[in-house]
C-alpha cells in the first residue's frame, strides 16, 4: 500500500475527474478497470475490488470519472499478490 494524493482535474462540478496512478488500475478494457481499496471489516484492514470508469491516461496517472470516493485508500503497490479481503496492513513512512 502506498501514499496517493488525490487531485480534481479542472473542469465543471458534472465533469470533476480524480487523478490516481495508473499503476494501480488493473484489468482496464473500454474504459473500466479495477482497483483495490483498503476498507475497514470487524477491526481489520481488507483489500475490496472496485469497479472504476477510466476517461483517460495521462503520463502516469489516470484519471477516473466514476467509482471512487473522496477518503478512499487506493492501493498501489503488489496488486498482483492481493486477492478481494485479503488482509492487508498501511505502509508507514
């Protein structure tokens, strides 16, 4: 897990888009991917699989138009060894 700043996109309030790393998007085909988010289930820190609308890729961030929420924990680091609940733990700095 890894410490991402999310950014609105300029724009109007209907077509605000959120910056995440591509990075941890997976499974991406017309205009839909997944990523995982750090959800809080009986006291223990889980990976939960969420659908995302992917507008574009921009360098190294997408930006997503639907899906995610403000105070979401995007995971970004090991995605290919995270399975949905699995357990996981914050990395600290």
């Amino acid at each position: 897990v890894g410490k991402v700043e999310i950014v609105l996109a300029d724009g109007g309030a209907s077509d605000q888009l959120t910056a995440i790393p591509a990075m941890a998007i997976f499974d991406a085909r017309a205009g839909e991917g997944f990523v995982y988010l750090a959800k809080e289930n009986d006291g223990n820190l889980t990976a939960a699989l969420q659908l995302v609308t992917i507008e574009r890729i921009d360098g190294e961030s997408a930006l997503i138009s639907g899906g995610i929420a403000e105070g979401d924990q995007i995971i970004v680091s090991r995605i290919d060894r995270i399975k949905p609940d699995s357990l996981i733990r914050l990395a600290r700095p």
